[in-house]
C-alpha cells in the first residue's frame, strides 16, 4: 500500500519542477500569452522569497512526508538544493547561491 505515497512524491516533485521551470522561464510564456502574467508575477515573487528569505517550500514539505510514508527516507534542505544543485553546484548551495539564484529570476522576468 506504500505505493501510492511513492507515486503521489513522484507527482508533487514533478510538479514543484514544473513551477520551478515557470518561474524562471514563464517570462518568455507571457509574451506569447500575455494574460499569463497574472499567474506569473506572484508565482515569480514567490520564488524569489523563498529563495531570498531562505523560506521552506510548502511542496517540499509535502514531497518529503509522501515520501516518508512510502517508507523511503526524506530529504533536508530544498527541492532545488536536494534535486538540482548537485548537478549545478556539487560542492552543496551556498546562501550565496541562493541569492544569486533569486537575483537571476527576478532580472530575467523584469527583462
């Protein structure tokens, strides 16, 4: 019965990828379809707090208790820290990085 948390953590960190891929790029999504940038600016400013103000994501959270319940272990720190800075930074995030990181989203969708 444990499959179905693995499969719900699996959707989630699919999900939080998915979001984390529009608020970088979503810019880009607004100028084709400019009524996006109603979903775009708060999620844009969202992802730029939790990245200035160091906050946990709420999927995060979610992702690591589905996976808990799965009887998989879960993971500290942040989805972009556990997912993709190993592959960006393997020396670990730095606070450094993740104000470089929040700096990035916010010059490329003010451009």
């Amino acid at each position: 019965m444990r499959m179905p948390y693995h499969l719900a953590a699996t959707a989630v960190a699919a999900i939080h990828l998915a979001f984390i891929l529009f608020v970088i790029f979503g810019g880009f999504a607004v100028l084709r379809w400019p009524v996006l940038v109603w979903i775009h600016v708060p999620a844009a400013v969202w992802g730029v707090l939790i990245e200035w103000c160091n906050w946990y994501c709420p999927l995060t959270k979610w992702e690591n208790y589905l996976l808990q319940r799965a009887g998989r272990a879960g993971y500290s720190g942040g989805f972009v820290a556990h997912y993709m800075m190993p592959v960006i930074y393997p020396a670990g995030l730095t606070r450094g990085h993740e104000i470089a990181i929040g700096a990035f989203v916010l010059v490329l969708n003010a451009g």
